[in-house]
C-alpha cells in the first residue's frame, strides 16, 4: 500500500490554516503585549520578546506593528479605549435612575477592565509617563478625555433630571474616578495586601465608595423640587 504524503502546502486544508493562523497573529501578539507591558513595564519591554512570547518573528511583528510605541497604542485601543463608543452608545438607551446608572458603571467597568490584566496599563502610566510624553499625549486622547467625558455626560444627566446637586463638574468627576483608579493601582502593586486581606473584596470596596458618593450627589427629601409622577430621583439615602 502507498505511503500518504506527509501534509504540506499542497494538501487542501494547509492554505485554510494558515490564513487562520496569520488572521490570529495580531490578537495572539497584542495579548502577548499587553502581558508583557503590564509584568515589565513600558521601557523594559522589547518587542523581540512580545514575538517570542506570541510564537512568531519579529520581522513578524514588525509586519503588523512598526514600533513599539504603535504596538502599545493599539494595546490600549483594543483593551481600553475601543470600549467608549460602545459605553456611550449605551448611555443613550439606559433609562433607570442615574444612581443606577453610576452603579452600573461602576460594575461594567470592573468586569471588562478593573478586573482583567489591561488595568495594569494604569500603574505603567503612572510609573513612565514623565519619561514618555509621547505615549502620555496618546493616553490622554484615548483614555483619559474620553472616560472624563463619559463621567461628566453621567452626572450632568442626574442633574438634568433633578436627580443630583448642580456640582463642580471637573471635582465630581475625579470624585467618581479615584476609587477606580486606586483599585487598579493597588492590585498592580501591593495587591496582595490589599481589601482582601481585611475582607473588603473590590465589589464591597465599590460599593461603599458608590454609597458615599450618593450621599454626596443626590438631591435631599428637603432640597427637592416639588415631586412629579415621572420623578426618577435618588432613592431617600439614609442621614
């Protein structure tokens, strides 16, 4: 009986699999950046090691990405900062209580950033950026106007509806930001001593921090309009 020949180019399914394999290689190489970013920092990460850690060339690499500089902004734009027009989009279409809303937020941005490696970006901004104007100009851009303008949309909508205080817009919105930001901060550095080791899980810690806010933010029994039946104010917060 003849031998099979051994598979190669020219067996029908090799063309198929190697278009899936070169489909993957940015995915598999921004997922090797992010990790490798986030373990070693900005400076120190070389992009032959990102190939090697993705299973390709550098010249692979470079094919898709020409720097590291733009391997790192399209990090941030697939874990980070793709995500606001989708958050916005959303925005539009919620039509609970802002409370709610600011809940929401809070829940939705733990699970698919707080949570996952790419808040490790956070610490390494905090760490390199005055070694880095170039990457800090991008972040701004990508990052941080964006998720201000977001939160500021968030409250000035709870104002609108008579459901929160006229406040200082630029105050409160890094009034709802610190607590996101000193989470990923602390899992990224001392993580391991951390609100877990007192008890307080990063959804307790959230919480508690939302309460607070809330105080803060929402109109009083005493300071509100006269009540309408399509009133969507603050649940009455305890004194």
């Amino acid at each position: 009986m003849p031998t099979p020949p051994p598979p190669d180019s020219h067996h029908p399914d090799a063309g198929a699999k190697r278009s899936r394999r070169k489909e993957a290689r940015p995915g598999e190489l921004l997922e090797a950046a992010l990790d490798l970013f986030v373990e070693k920092g900005y400076a120190a990460t070389r992009v032959d090691e990102v190939a090697a850690r993705a299973g390709v060339s550098k010249g692979t690499l470079f094919l898709y990405f020409p720097s590291k500089e733009e391997l790192f902004k399209a990090v941030v734009r697939e874990n980070i900062a793709g995500r606001f027009t989708e958050w916005n989009s959303e925005l539009e279409t919620m039509t609970g209580s802002t409370s709610d809303v600011l809940r929401y937020c809070y829940k939705v941005w733990w699970e698919r950033i707080g949570c996952t490696k790419a808040a490790g970006i956070t610490k390494l901004m905090f760490s390199e950026a005055q070694n880095f104007p170039e990457i800090v100009e991008f972040y701004q851009q990508e990052v941080i106007f964006p998720g201000q303008a977001l939160i500021r949309r968030i409250l000035q909508r709870g104002i609108d509806r008579g459901e929160f205080r006229p406040v200082s817009m630029d105050g409160a919105t890094y009034v709802v930001l610190v607590p996101m930001i000193f989470l990923m901060l602390w899992q990224n550095s001392m993580g391991a001593c951390g609100p877990q080791v007192m008890g307080l899980t990063p959804e307790k810690y959230m919480d508690c921090q939302l309460d607070s806010i809330l105080h803060g933010l929402c109109v009083r029994p005493d300071e509100a309009p006269a009540p309408s039946t399509s009133s969507t104010a603050c649940p009455t917060l305890p004194r």
